[in-house]
C-alpha cells in the first residue's frame, strides 16, 4: 500500500461520513419537493403502497450514490493534486 492511499483513508472516512449527511439532506427535500409529506415511508409502513415505499428507496439509493461518488473522486483528486499520487 502506498503512502498516497493510507493518507487517504481518514480522508475518505471523512468524505464518507460528510457525504451521507448532505445526501440525507438532498434526498429530504427531494422528497417533499415531490409532494409527499412527513417522513419517508418505511418498507413495513402498512400505510403506505408498495410503489411509494419503492420510489422512496430507489430514489434514496441513488442520490446516496452519486453524492458517495462525488466526495469520492473529489478527495482523490485533492489528493492527487497535494501529492502527486492517485491514492486508488
């Protein structure tokens, strides 16, 4: 393992941790932006239809993912560009 890589693992913990939070966030208030109200459903809210409790998580899923994405290449970028080294 090279030094650019064990730099990089507080790092990316880090990212990891900023980054759920600011997708937590998004994905709130693309929720309501959507129309519904209150809370997520979750998936045993007998209330609530299989295809809202679907749509939630897809949706959930993928914004996680590309804000996931996002911290990551950023911070490997930074990181690249205060070392010199990919830490991938």
């Amino acid at each position: 393992m090279n030094a650019a890589k064990i730099l990089y693992t507080p790092v990316g913990v880090a990212l990891g941790v900023a980054g759920g939070m600011i997708a937590g966030a998004i994905f709130k208030q693309t929720w309501k932006r959507l129309g519904h109200e209150g809370d997520t459903p979750s998936a045993r809210d007998e209330d609530r239809s299989w295809n809202e409790v679907l749509l939630a998580a897809a949706l959930q899923g993928a914004i996680f993912a590309v804000v996931k994405a996002a911290m990551d290449r950023s911070g490997a970028t930074a990181t690249r560009r205060l070392t010199g080294t990919w830490p991938g």
